[in-house]
C-alpha cells in the first residue's frame, strides 16, 4: 500500500479513536446518560473502506450500519459537533433531534441511513433501498447480526439480482460476551460464497482491505473482516487489557508522522467535546 | 354496471407501475390467479417484483425501497403472513419519519380470507398493526373507498396498511351508513362484515327494530363523522362493532373510545377466542348476519 494512502487512512482511523476515547471517558463520568456502542478498536475497517472508496471508487455509496458504528459515520464524512450532540442530550444540534442515539446514526449529508435496534435489519433494507436506486450501497454488520435468519435471505435476494453491494461483516467474534464458535459452525465468507457471491476472510489491516477494491460495487461482495472492540458490548468498560490494538500497530509502523497525527487528533477532539460539555 | 373492486384495483396498479412508474413487491405475485384478479398481467420489467420466500426478509427490502421515495405497494396474500413480514415495516417504515425525518411510505396490501384455510391464512389480522405509531390503518370494501385511499396514500407520506378481503373481490356496490332517525341499536361494521352487517339489518328491521348502520373505513386514525356520534348517543340500546380480527385488539379499543364519546354501552362481536382449524366443525369465521341478530336481540332484552 502506498504510504500515502495509509498516511490518509490513519488520520481517520485517529479521528474516531479519539472521539471514542473521550465518549468512553465522558460516559464513565456519567455525562453522557444514554447506552453508548463504542467502535474503538475497529475503526481501520471504516477508515480504510472510506478513504479507499472516496479516492479510488469516486463515488458516495449509501451507507446502512446498526451499533456501534461511531467510526462510520466519522470515517464517511459525518460532522463530529452532531454526534457529540446527539451522545449529550443536545436536541437542537443532533442529526435526529436526539431520537436516534448512539446505536441510530443518520445522516442525509453522507447518505447514512437510520438503524431500527433490531439487529441486521439494515442489511435487507439496505438491499431494497440499492435495488431501487440502483446506486452503490456499503451495508456493516456484525457477527452476530449476520446469523439473523432475515440477514441470510436478503443476501440471497442480493446476490440473485447482482446488486452493487458491499457487505462488511465487523466479525469482533463476540454477541455481547458469548464466542462465536458458541454460536455457529459455519463463516459468513463461505455463505456469501455458496449464494455465488464473492466472499472473503480477512485482517482489519488497511492493506488487505485494499486488496479487494477492484471488486467494489462491481457486483455483490461480502468482506467478513475480523477485528477486536477495545471496549465493552455497551457503556464504558474493558473486556480485556490484552486485546490487540490495530491503532498502535499502524502507529509504530507509520511513526513520527503518525505520532503527530495522533496528537493532533488528541487535542483538537478533546476541545471539541470540553466546548459542547461546557454548553449543557 | 361499474367495475368491481378487483377490477379497480388491478387498473389501480396497472397505472402505477405502467404511468407513475412505481414498484409492486411480493411473493408469487404472478403465479395462476395474480392474487385474486387483482394484478395485472406484468413483469419484473415492467416493476412486478418477485421477492424470494423469505418473509421477514422481503418487508425490509419493500422498505429499504420506500426509503428511496418510491412508494411501493407490498403485497401480503394472507393477512396471518403479517406475523413474519410485518416487522421492518413497522419497526422501521413506520418510525423513520419521526425518528430521522426520512419518510418511508409503504402501501401494504394485506387480503384476508377465511374458511377452510386453518389458522394462519384465515381471517384478518389489522390489529397486528394497530398498536404501533407511525402508520394508518384503512379496510376499503368498495371500488370508490380503494382509490380514495390509494389517492391519500399518494399524497401522503405515510405507512398505509390496507386490510382487503377477498370476499370483497366481486363487489361492485358501494355501501352506505344509516344514520338517519332514532334508532334502537348501531351495527358498526368494519371489512367483510359490513355485508353481513346488512343482512342482519333487514333481519332486525323485519322484527320491528330500527338498526343504524355505520361503516368504518378509516380504522386509524379514527374517522367517524359527528352525525354518527350523535346516532349512537342518541340509540335506545347503543351499539356493536365487527370484525374479521380477534375482539382484543381494534374492536374492543374502539368501543372504549366510543363508550367515553357516546356514553353508551359498545359491545364488540369478532372471531371467537381460538384458533381456526381446517374442518369446518373447528373453523373460526366472522359473525354471520344469524349471529349478529342472535346478539343483537339478546342485548336488546338485556
């Protein structure tokens, strides 16, 4: 990948590591009183996907997420000042006059669309608003929304009616606290796959995201991307103290330029979030 | 003579698809028969979209696809259906307007039919609808009171649920309240048994009772004109609500409205509390004109 490019994905993936940070602190102290789903630790899936599709697809796909997809909606373009509106309370400010919170980001500006609460239903709603606009649509999901009996039959739909989609599964390995294995004997890769869709397993790293770009919106294509969340299924908490960190991976690897990223980010998002808390 | 009301909504739908260039969504929807006579003979091509078999699956593609302001009809071939392709819908079509200010309006066809049909495909089942925000609820039984609503649906932009019945298919007459005059007791009637409910009239009206009838389009919101208040206020014994649904759901939540409006008694007559078997011995249907009589005169004795 060229240094550029990863350059590019870093600062997005520091913006919503920051801004997940400060949720997380914000929430612990009691802040934000709202359940908060935090993305930390699994922002190098949007960071890539948006600077990838942005600079090498050109084009501004519909986007349908559910929990814990802060780091979409950072990473697509969304305004940070709403977001950090919508987790505080601030009716005037938020996308959806605070009706949506954490776990329902919209936004008309990036062609974010809304999430229900019921888990994975934005995957056939997201096939139907692309099979009638017939526009490049991205639709996240987790492990766990992906075994919805409902997920399952929209893919299928999906891939018999060639639709410009890209499936992402944000594969944590976990349902709240339970392992997938615990759930399931089978790889959404492999499903995608058995309804003659492309399907593949991969990394969370920028560069093998980047690998399947030539493939985006070509046709239907699910990208099951394993990952780690930093924090807790909701609210402020730990799960472990030994998760892998993408982040400080790509920071070593990057180094100074990456160091000064990380500090900018770092300070300019904790005065975005002091500026909004002093108005409350 | 006119159209009937098959008709009507299939040149409802031919116009749709054909001039307003808009999408049908359902599951064998051009199978022998095209749901009752009531579609026209189109394609995929044309915006008869097949979905696959997965029903909860194919509401949330009908409304992914009302999100793109295109206001497609969803058929549901029998009512019971609802139970698995109502939930996006509802979750979903019905809150986007008050949650995100994005409307997502869906007309949804629902057709109910009974008799021999077991305890899934019989009967309507409107009231699976009726406790969630964010949608109307209407039972056209005339080819004048369809396109009406297919016209407000048009201008709307809201989740309509339309509860058919296929007893209403062949229909051409339209039917009309009977409010004028003092009467002894109201028969409010809503879907299939608005034709019952006539019969039963003449039946009463022979034994020397004056029976009003009211017909309920608008199921919700709630449209009942203030001359029909007034009938039912001004009745000796008060009033009866029917349905083709369980009574513990529209029927009995009007009758608490009306009862606070009306300060008359407002009983409801609908499927018995059971489930419909195949056999007609264990079936579950809609009060026939004798039943309604039946209770009718038993009420008025009481």
């Amino acid at each position: 990948m060229h240094r550029k490019l990863r350059i590019k994905i870093f600062e997005k993936a520091s913006l919503c590591r920051h801004f997940e940070t400060n949720a997380y602190k914000f929430s612990e102290k009691k802040l934000i009183k709202i359940p908060i789903y935090l993305s930390a630790g699994q922002e190098f899936i949007s960071a890539s996907l948006a600077t990838i599709i942005n600079d090498f697809c050109k084009v501004k796909p519909l986007i349908f997420a559910q929990h814990r997809c802060h780091s979409t909606y950072l990473s697509f373009g969304g305004e940070m000042d709403n977001l950090i509106a919508e987790l505080l309370g601030n009716y005037k400010l938020s996308n959806t006059g605070c009706m949506g919170g954490s776990a329902s980001i919209y936004s008309k500006k990036i062609n974010m669309f809304g999430h229900d609460g019921h888990m994975g239903t934005q995957v056939p709603i997201g096939i139907g608003a692309c099979f009638t606009s017939k526009k490049p649509t991205i639709i996240f999901m987790g492990d766990a929304a992906a075994e919805e009996d409902y997920v399952l039959g929209a893919l299928g739909w999906a891939a018999t009616k060639k639709l410009p989609i890209l499936f992402i599964v944000e594969d944590n390995n976990l349902s709240i606290l339970t392992e997938k294995k615990v759930r399931r004997n089978w790889d959404m890769h492999d499903v995608a796959r058995s309804f003659k869709m492309k399907g593949y397993n991969l990394k969370d790293s920028p560069n093998e995201i980047e690998k399947y770009k030539k493939f985006f919106f070509k046709e239907p294509m699910l990208l099951n991307i394993n990952t780690n969340r930093m924090f807790w299924h909701a609210g402020a908490g730990k799960d472990s103290d030994k998760i892998f960190d993408r982040y400080l991976i790509e920071k070593k690897i990057l180094g100074k330029e990456a160091e000064k990223i990380d500090k900018k980010f770092n300070s300019m998002i904790k005065k975005k979030w002091e500026k909004h808390l002093k108005k409350q | 003579m006119g159209k009937t009301l098959k008709e009507t909504i299939k040149e409802i739908i031919r116009k749709h698809l054909k001039n307003k260039k808009g999408k049908v969504f359902g599951q064998c929807l051009t199978a022998v028969g095209w749901v009752g006579g009531t579609l026209p003979e189109l394609y995929e091509k044309d915006g008869m979209i097949e979905l696959s078999m997965a029903d909860v699956a194919g509401g949330g593609i009908v409304t992914g696809s009302a999100l793109m302001n295109e206001k497609p009809i969803y058929v549901i071939r029998y009512q019971g259906f609802n139970w698995y392709n109502a939930p996006m819908i509802v979750n979903y079509a019905a809150k986007s307007k008050e949650i995100w200010n994005t409307p997502c309006p869906v007309f949804v066809r629902g057709i109910g039919m009974e008799g021999g049909i077991g305890p899934v495909a019989g009967s309507s089942h409107h009231s699976l609808y009726y406790r969630m925000p964010g949608l109307k609820i209407v039972s056209p039984m005339t080819p004048k009171e369809y396109k009406k609503i297919y016209n407000s649906f048009m201008k709307d932009d809201e989740v309509y649920y339309v509860s058919e019945h296929r007893g209403s298919f062949n229909n051409k007459i339209e039917l009309k309240d009977d409010i004028k005059g003092k009467k002894d007791f109201v028969i409010i009637a809503i879907s299939i048994t608005r034709f019952e409910a006539i019969k039963a009239k003449e039946i009463l009206e022979k034994k020397g009772l004056r029976i009003g009838i009211i017909n309920i389009l608008w199921i919700k919101p709630l449209k009942i004109s203030k001359a029909s208040i007034r009938c039912i206020t001004n009745s000796k014994f008060g009033a009866i609500i029917l349905d083709d649904d369980y009574v513990d759901g529209i029927s009995n939540s009007i009758a608490n409205k009306l009862t606070h409006m009306t300060n008359k008694k407002i009983f409801t007559l609908g499927l018995s509390d059971k489930s419909a078997g195949f056999h007609k011995k264990v079936d579950n249907l809609p009060p026939n004109s004798d039943q309604i009589v039946k209770k009718i005169i038993s009420l008025t004795k009481n």
